[in-house]
C-alpha cells in the first residue's frame, strides 16, 4: 500500500530548493505560492496542492517513486504517454489522501478577478460548513513603495444576510503594502456557510492602508471559486 507522507514530500522539495541555490521565496515565486507555504512543505505541515504538485512534477522531471521516497533517482528518457499516466496516478494518489484525512470534504480554489492584484486560496467544503484559507496575496497594480503608518486587511462575504466579515490578517504598523502583503494569511476554518451559497460576487477583500495624514487607500478585491459547488 503505497502512503502520501508529508515529510518525505517535504524534504524532496527542500532538497530540490537547495540543490539550485534558492531561497524559499525564490522557490515560492516558481509556482505562485508565499514562502510561508514552502516553509510548511519543508517541514513536513502541509503538502502542495494538486495543481502545485503537477506543477512540481513538471519542472524537475519527478516520478511518483521519487515523490515517496524523497529520493532523486538517475533521469531515463520516458514517453509524453508515460509522463501522462505518472501524473494521472498522482493526481489520484493525492485526492485519496485528502478523502482518507476528511472523507467529507471537496475542495476548490480561490482567486482573484482583480487584475491590481494575484491571491491564491482555497475552500474545503462539505454540505453544512465550508472552511477558506488564504496563503498569498501579491500586488501587481504598480510600484507602491509608501511606507504605511498601518495596513489591515479583512474577509468579507455578501449574502441574504447583508456582508459579514469572516476573516482578518493582523495589523501591522509602519510597513509598505508589498512587505505586508507577503506576510498575509486569513483562515476560517468552522464557517456555517455551505459551499453552494458563494457565488462570484459574494467573496471580497479589503486592504486598509493608512498614510501619516490618516487618509487611507483602501483595495476591494473580488474572488472567485474555479467551478460550482455541488453541494
């Protein structure tokens, strides 16, 4: 029986991140991802998410044996066919782990339709509760290089009830928005919310940026879901 274990995975990509020379940001920045993710990985917390996975596979050329093993094997030339089978089982082997740890739980991505800014996110949903998290926020909107008397950013959803603010990063204080940004995570993991009732309209951000004159920018970014939910 083969076992997806986090730390094997972990040290592989720390292994592959070390042997080119990168920082975790450098590596973070090949696949879109905060270094605070890469950290995770490396130790063992957290493994990539399927398209991250495929995406790894992809770029160092890895078999699924070496995946598990954390072992880098000498390369063979293999067929486009060949490589389409790896990754189809590993995409298999990595949605069995997840319904074995909750056997309940779909999962989708979030992201942004804002085109000032790049979030990566995801929802694990089942019929009663749904729970988001938000790992990277990236701004692309220009070269904002104030320096912020405080920045705070919020987790809003629109729905029957009016908006509600489900989540929250912490504020912090003389700091530029791009420095702030890398530091973001919101987590909500016990939302009464079913994944059926988002929408494309009902997920937003908003970033709060005071300036020494206590006038503030503020930065509402819509999200969006990959596809429908289903339940």
């Amino acid at each position: 029986m083969i076992v997806m274990d986090s730390e094997r995975i972990g040290n592989l990509i720390k292994k592959l991140r070390e042997e080119r020379h990168l920082t975790q940001r450098e590596f973070a920045d090949e696949f879109g991802v905060s270094y605070q993710a890469v950290s995770k990985w490396e130790r063992g917390l957290n493994i990539p998410d399927i398209a991250i996975l495929r995406e790894i596979c992809k770029k160092y050329q890895l078999s699924i044996d070496e995946i598990l093993d954390g072992n880098i094997k000498e390369k063979k030339k293999i067929s486009r066919r060949s490589l389409l089978i790896l990754f189809g089982v590993l995409l298999m082997l990595v949605v069995l782990f997840f319904l074995i740890k909750n056997p309940t739980y779909q999962f989708k991505t979030l992201s942004s339709t804002c085109s000032a800014f790049k979030v990566t996110g995801s929802l694990a949903y089942d019929q009663k509760k749904s729970s988001i998290y938000i790992s990277n926020i990236d701004y692309c909107g220009g070269n904002d290089t104030t320096s912020y008397e405080k920045v705070e950013c919020s987790l809003f959803e629109k729905g029957e009830k009016g908006i509600q603010k489900i989540g929250s990063c912490d504020t912090k204080e003389h700091i530029t928005l791009e420095e702030y940004l890398k530091q973001v995570e919101i987590e909500n993991s016990n939302y009464s919310s079913s994944c059926k009732n988002y929408n494309d309209d009902s997920l937003y951000l908003e970033i709060h940026a005071q300036k020494e004159d206590y006038k503030s920018v503020v930065y509402k970014i819509p999200l969006s879901l990959n596809s429908t939910c289903t339940s």
